[in-house]
C-alpha cells in the first residue's frame, strides 16, 4: 500500500482517486503525468450570467502566462463556467467560501462590489489581490489598478467618457492587456439534444428579450414582426429562429404567429447554449444571450442604446446598432421621456447590418 501523495499536483483531489490513476492506475511516487500546481489562482465573479461569461478570458491569460496553475472560481452561476479549462469551480455558499478563507493562494481576484465578496477577499490568505475589497464597510478599489473600472461605475460622466471595453477593464485590474483573448464556453454538443432545423439554410437567431432590470432596451413586438418580414422578403436561404427564455415566450408566441418564423420554446441554460451554437447570426440586445453568442464565436447584430458602446468587443464577428434618436437614458431602467428610444430604431436598419454579416 502506497504511503506517499503529493498535494501539490494539479491533478491531485484527496478526497477521490485522481483522474490519471482512475485511467492508468499511477500511483504518486511515480506517476509521469505528475504536475505541480504552479500558482493556485482563486476568482471571485458572481454575477449576473453574462458577466460571468465575460470574465472568462482571464483564464485564457492566467493559462497561458501560468501552465499548471490551478484556478478555482466563486460564483453564483457555477453551471455556466466551462469545467475543462477551469479546474474548481464553486457556487458561492457556507462551504465554499470557508475553503477559500482556509485555502492559500498566490493571487484572489474579486470582480464583483458585493460587499460579501469584498469581505472574503480582504479576509484571504493570499500574496496578491486584485480588484474590490471592503474598507471602512464599503467596496473599494484594492488598489490603483481597479480605480478606473470603479469610477465608471461610481460617476456617469466618467463613464459616459470612457473609450476601454469591459475585457481591457478587468485585464487592467490584473495588471494585464487584454490582447484578443477569447471568452470560453461549454457549447454542450455532448448532451445528445436534438434540434429540428432545415438543412441547406443558415439560422438566424433573434433574441427578443432584454431582461428585466434595464427595459429601457426593449424593442416593440411590433418591430420585431417587421424585421422578420423583412428578413423572410430578402433572404430566401434564412431560416428565422426566435430565442428567449420563459419571460420570452409569449412575445415569441405572438411574434411566430404573426409572422411564421420558428420558435421551438425556451430550455435550460445548457439548452439555450447548444440552440445558439446552431445559428449562423444572432440579433439581440445587450442580455446573457449577447454573451452567450460572442462565447460561442457567432456572428452578431447588437443592439444598444443605454449603454456605452465602447464598452463591448465584438471580436470582429458583427456591429453595434443604436437608434437614429439620441438616448437620454444612460444605465436608466425608465425612460425620461416616457417612450423608449428603441421605438427610433427602424427594423431596417437592423437588416442592413444583417446583410452585412449574413
């Protein structure tokens, strides 16, 4: 019987056999798949979903700049996180934040204002820190590095103003350039799901939802049946495909009936993921379906008027479409003057940048 381990291997787990003894039967004294853990790397990204997504391509850094770091993640969402490029990832509860206030890491990353995860990161065993932390009660920048991304987040002006994406803001607080890389994302075409979509056509995705936080983003249904009028008159070889999750439905219900484009209902999260991956193009609003898409490397019409445009990288894969009215409502929930902006976005104008990408 072996009495000898090393901890200190990434594919060492402890409380199971680990994934090189299960397929060859390696023992640690001398196993050749053993690989010390090079730094032990912890983020802590909660949310919303699509944030979560976004935040990926800090792995992408921290893998290329670290090999054999081991990386565990905090967050509410765990089953969106890709499980092959990230080695730990926890849902944000009782155990998980008592492991990492007992665990020793060599970098803790906190990308969120919650003042929890503020506390747990100043309370952290770890040799550097980045990102927001609790002082004097209140989220603050840990240091310099995060000052900017917190004060676009404190100040409308300085926002307003701001010319970085949210990719180059995250790597700034790191300490990083963000240099093209990529979002990760499990397109689940393992799990068996089965889509009846025509062969020979391309997909185009219409995500008609927008969240119910900032409805300020939300396009008429009306408009919606007008562009995919317009899509159905112009392009022959589209197969147009509504997305959306439950809050969705019965807008999409209404939209196929009047219109005749497709809509197969909404899924789970994984679901959702597999559907998006079978389009060619996708149309949406700034929602985790916007994220989702640029995950999974998709071609893309985005739809924005509350938000700074520079905020988001499209990875060369589509454009930012905004209103022919300027909007008054920046990160507003309500519009000012009482009908929203998106009413001054003309469905064909969304169907020239289609044809663009198409």
């Amino acid at each position: 019987m072996s009495k000898h381990y090393k901890a200190d291997c990434l594919h060492f787990k402890g409380h199971i056999p680990c994934t090189p003894h299960k397929q060859h039967g390696y023992h640690c004294e001398d196993c050749v798949a053993y690989a010390p853990v090079s730094k032990r790397i912890l983020i802590i990204k909660l949310g919303a979903i699509g944030d979560v997504i976004r935040t990926t391509p800090l792995v992408v850094k921290y893998k290329k700049l670290y090999p054999n770091c081991k990386i565990t993640w905090l967050t509410w969402t765990p089953d969106i996180l890709p499980a092959k490029e990230i080695d730990e990832i926890l849902k944000w509860d009782m155990n998980s934040v008592l492991y990492a206030q007992q665990g020793t890491w060599d970098i803790a990353i906190n990308l969120d204002k919650e003042k929890e995860a503020g506390a747990l990161l100043k309370v952290l065993d770890a040799k550097e820190k980045y990102g927001y932390v609790l002082k004097d009660n209140e989220i603050q920048p840990a240091n310099d590095l995060a000052l900017h991304k917190f004060s676009t987040g404190m100040f409308d002006d300085v926002s307003k103003a701001n010319t970085k994406s949210y990719l180059q803001e995250i790597f700034e607080i790191c300490g990083f350039e963000h240099n093209g890389e990529p979002y990760l994302m499990d397109t689940h075409s393992d799990k068996g799901y089965k889509w009846n979509l025509p062969e020979g056509k391309k997909v185009i995705g219409l995500n008609t939802g927008c969240g119910g936080r900032w409805t300020t983003r939300l396009w008429s249904i009306d408009k919606w049946v007008e562009l995919v009028n317009l899509i159905h008159q112009e392009n022959p070889n589209a197969y147009v495909l509504l997305l959306g999750g439950e809050a969705e439905d019965e807008r999409n219900k209404e939209i196929r009936d009047r219109t005749g484009a497709a809509y197969l209902g909404y899924f789970s999260l994984a679901e959702f993921i597999n559907l998006v991956d079978q389009c060619h193009l996708v149309v949406t609003q700034v929602t985790m379906g916007m994220h989702i898409t640029l995950a999974l490397g998709k071609k893309i019409v985005l739809m924005n008027n509350i938000f700074n445009s520079h905020e988001f990288d499209l990875f060369g894969k589509g454009e930012i479409v905004s209103p022919n009215k300027e909007c008054k409502c920046f990160y507003r929930g309500s519009c000012l003057d009482g009908t929203s902006c998106m009413e001054e976005l003309p469905a064909s104008k969304i169907l020239t940048a289609i044809n663009r990408h198409f």
